[in-house]
C-alpha cells in the first residue's frame, strides 16, 4: 500500500514540476536540496494548520476556560495529518528514498527505539551513534 502511495504521490510532484524517478535515477544534490525546502515549508505549514485546530494559544478565552489544547476541529485535523503524508512522502522522495526504503529504514529505526527505551533513554546522554548503522 505505501509503494502506491509513493507512486502516486510521484505522478502528483510530476505534475508540480518535480520528478522524483529522475532525481532517484541520476541524484543531484542541488535539485534535492531546492525541493527539500520547498516540502519542508509546505509541511510546516501544515503543521501549524494542524496545530490550528486545537486552542493552543494560552491567552484566547477557551484556554481561560480551561480548555487549551482541546482538539475543536477533527474533520480539518485529519484532513491536515493527510495533506502532511503528502509532503512527508515528498520529503522522502527527494531523498532518493522510494516505499522499500523507508519501510526498511523504519525498521532499523524502530529497533534503535526500543533499545534505547530499553536503556533508560536519556536526552542529557544522548548521542546519534546508534543511528549511524541505519542504512
């Protein structure tokens, strides 16, 4: 199911002017880093949007009430965690990554996870040595 939504996703970026099959085939790291940012402002976005559907700022009158954080809008929140699974697969996308890869990497992240929940994780003694064998 995630390889057709990378599919799909890359018949849309196409569209957009982006072709993640050509970036993926001859990598440029120029073309990848314009298109990185331009998603990465693109999720940004969204995440403020998502962010909108909450009463998040503490000086408005509902969080006065006592209601800050309250999920008021649940219909635009999904439709936001949505439009953020576009831009997030476009992010991977302009990696170089496809479906496979990402499950793959996923994977290995997900094990590094657990070993560190099961080292008592600390962020004072945190480094990123465990992530350097992810490939």
């Amino acid at each position: 199911m995630l390889k057709e939504l990378f599919e799909k996703q890359a018949e849309l970026n196409k569209r957009t002017g982006f072709d993640p099959d050509a970036l993926r085939a001859d990598f440029d790291p120029q073309t990848a880093g314009i298109w990185l940012n331009n998603y990465l402002a693109a999720m940004s976005n969204e995440l403020e949007e998502l962010r909108d559907c909450t009463f998040w700022k503490h000086w408005c009158r509902e969080a006065k009430e006592g209601k800050r954080f309250l999920l008021h809008d649940l219909q635009n929140a999904r439709v936001e965690v949505t439009d953020m699974l576009f831009f997030w697969i476009s992010l991977a996308q302009c990696l170089g990554l496809d479906a496979a890869d990402v499950v793959r990497l996923y994977e290995q992240k997900w094990q590094v996870n657990h070993t560190r929940q099961d080292n008592n994780y600390s962020m004072a003694e945190k480094t990123e040595d465990d992530n350097k064998n992810i490939k």
